[in-house]
C-alpha cells in the first residue's frame, strides 16, 4: 500500500460535482464481480471527516426540537489482508469552499456543515496508510448527504455499495432537497452502483445489516475483527444513548419508516449485547473512537 494517490479533483470547487452524464446503470449484487478484496478484516479506522449542526430531536425520538449538538460526521475504513472498503464518506468539501455551491447546497434553516482544514477523508485516510488504488469498494449506510461525498474518490471499477431500496428512493424521490440528497454524489459517470437486498455477506467477516426506517433503505455494517465485533450503526444510532435504552432516530422516511426505525434499533441493541461486540454510533461527540480521531488532530 504504498501509492497514495489522489484520484479525482476532491476540492477543486466548481468542478464538482458536475452533472449527470452517462453514469453507469446499477447492477445487482449478485451480478456484480468479486470485489478486490483477499483474507479478512484486520482493522476498522475511525474517520471523522467533518461535523454538522442537529437537533437533538433529529438524532432521538422524543428529543428536544431546542437543544442543537454539533455532531461529527463519520466514516470508516474496513482494512482486509489485502484491500480496503470505505463506508461512508462525508460531504464533498468542494460543496462548502465554494460560496455558491454552499449556498445553494446548504439552503437549510438551522443547519450548518463544517468541514475543517484540508480534505479530512483524504487527510485521514493517508494518515492511515492506506492507497485509494487498494479501495475495493465504498459502502454508503443511505444517501443522505452528509454521507455520499466520496463518489468524487471512486473509479468505475470501485463499486458504490448501496441498498436497492435506498438507490430507488433516492431517484424517485421528486425534491431532493427535502430529502437531504444531492443526487450528483451518487449518479455520475465514475461512480458504479451495486445493489444490496436487505442483509449481505459483503465478504468474508463483513455484512451489510438492514437497519431502514432512517431512510427507506438504510444499512448499517458489522465487521468481525480476531477480538471482537465491530458494528458501525451510522444513522439507524446517531448517539449511544439511541443503542443503550432502544429510543429510535428521530427522522424517518419511508412508509412503515417508525415501525422500521424500532425494530432496527432494537436490533443494534441485541447486537451490542452479545459478547465482544461493540455497536458504534454514527454520529455520537462522545463516542470514543470518533473523540480519539478528534483529539488527534490540530
Ligand atoms: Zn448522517
């Protein structure tokens, strides 16, 4: 793993994100070639990649609508013998450096993103000593925005791994904006979606676990590490404390979405009971691994 390269044009501004052209329709998961992965997973490095104005009402179901945390924005590297996965990804940073792209980007009352100094993902991830030509794959939990920046890293033959369901609600969906969704991340030319349906063995030691109720289609991960479990939550748990006493994230799409938003929390709940398993929370300020990342950096 000694090129670190930097595919793309991660911050160049108003080169991305461009519109739509022929992007590569999505294939099944069951159509789609092995990813270039060998062994097991051997690491899973945190990554906080930015952070975001919400009300706690957003994160927990019955939360207050008036207090607001600043959240970080995470992502996590899943490091195989050979070959890595990303899931998740952050904002594109070129949509906050450039003024009219934010502008228009981010036209939400009480809503700030901030990404810090740099490129944080590409910062953090060659800090890790990873290449981008060894990424495998990048996995996205849903297609919320603060998660889809990284389309801009991926080569055609680096699939984008989402949820079927995700990838058709967020195409049918007619304002995206009220959504939460720049459908430019995700439907461009060098971006190939493979479709996930419900639970899948990614690869050996890593699944992707339906969690919807966020999102129509949202998915958390669990990575089997030599001691223990990892099972990154992201938005079905924004804070540790929607795991510890089984309360929902506050917002959810989709039909039967509150019915799902339970029976997915209730899930990560029993997960993070069984032995050597460790839920993370996607958007926890206190969550260990997020802090530690934070406190690492100047
Ligand atoms: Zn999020």
């Amino acid at each position: 793993m000694t090129d670190t390269s930097e595919p793309g044009a991660p911050t160049s501004g108003a080169k991305t994100p461009s519109a739509p052209q022929r992007a590569p329709a999505p294939i099944a998961w069951a159509d789609a070639a092995p990813l270039a992965l060998a062994g097991r997973p051997r690491r899973v490095i945190p990554l906080v990649v930015g952070f975001e104005v919400i009300a706690e009402a957003i994160s927990v179901a019955g939360g207050s609508s008036f207090r607001h945390l600043m959240e970080p924005v995470t992502a996590a590297a899943v490091v195989f013998d050979e070959g890595w996965v990303l899931v998740d990804g952050g904002f594109d940073p070129a949509r906050i450096r450039h003024r009219s792209l934010r502008v228009t980007s981010f036209d939400y009352e009480n809503y700030a993103p901030v990404v810090p100094a740099g490129d944080p993902l590409v910062d953090q991830v060659a800090a890790a000593g990873l290449a981008w030509s060894d990424l495998a794959a990048a996995a996205v939990s849903h297609a919320h925005f603060d998660h889809t920046g990284a389309g801009r890293m991926l080569r055609p033959d680096q699939p984008l791994l989402i949820q079927r369901r995700e990838w058709e609600h967020a195409l049918a969906v007619t304002q995206p904006r009220a959504h939460f969704l720049f459908l430019d991340d995700l439907v461009r030319s060098n971006v190939q979606p493979v479709l996930l349906d419900g639970d899948t063995r990614i690869a050996e030691g890593f699944d992707a676990l339906d969690t919807a109720g966020h999102t129509p289609g949202h998915q958390s991960f669990s990575i089997d590490l030599e001691e223990r479990t990892i099972v990154l939550a992201c938005d079905a748990a924004d804070l540790r404390v929607n795991i510890e006493k089984i309360i929902p994230c506050g917002s959810t799409a989709g039909p039967d979405a509150a019915r799902q938003a339970e029976a997915s929390i209730r899930r990560l709940h029993e997960l993070d009971a069984l032995p050597d398993t460790e839920v993370w929370p996607g958007h926890d300020p206190e969550w260990g691994p997020w802090r530690e990342v934070i406190d690492a950096q100047s």
